[in-house]
C-alpha cells in the first residue's frame, strides 16, 4: 500500500513528458519483469497517458514467444479497457 501511494505520488508530480519517457524505457526493457511492473503500474495507478505507450507494447515483438503473447499485452488491453471500457479500439482487440 505504501509503495502504490508513493508511486502514485510520483506520478502525479513528475511532468507527463518525463514520465512517459520513464515508461517508454520500462517497456523496452529486455527484462519481462520489469516490462510486466512498468503494465501493472500503469494498470494500478490509471495513468491514461500512457496508453498510447501500451498500445505500442501490443505490437512489441519482445512481448511474445513464438507468436504466442507473453503477460505483457493481455495486462496491456486490461489496463486500457479498465481506464476506459468503452473505447472502441480496446474492446474490439479483447480476446
């Protein structure tokens, strides 16, 4: 609980460029882990900015293993779908 409110904290005061540049990075990271947090955090805290960061994760190759998907773009289109259940492009995508 107490690392959710300090993340959303941060989130809250660090200007959306930067943020989005941190993003960006987390999801490039060869690491899945770290991939799978930066999902989950963005999920946890509703940042709506950064869906046009997760949609790019829908498409990133290192997010699947023989054409198969990893977690990263199922939590992806949870995320989007929970911020905003009635956008069009992420209910048509749900499984």
């Amino acid at each position: 609980q107490f690392l959710r409110e300090t993340l959303s904290s941060f989130a809250k005061n660090i200007e959306a460029k930067e943020f989005r540049e941190i993003l960006f990075s987390a999801l490039k990271d060869p690491a899945l882990l770290v991939r799978n947090q930066a999902v989950q955090m963005v999920d946890d805290l509703e940042v709506k900015l950064a869906v046009p960061l997760l949609i790019l994760a829908l498409d990133d190759p290192q997010n699947y293993h023989r054409g198969k998907p990893l977690m990263i773009p199922q939590k992806a289109l949870q995320a989007m779908k929970r911020m905003d259940p009635h956008h069009s492009r992420v209910k048509n995508q749900t499984p």
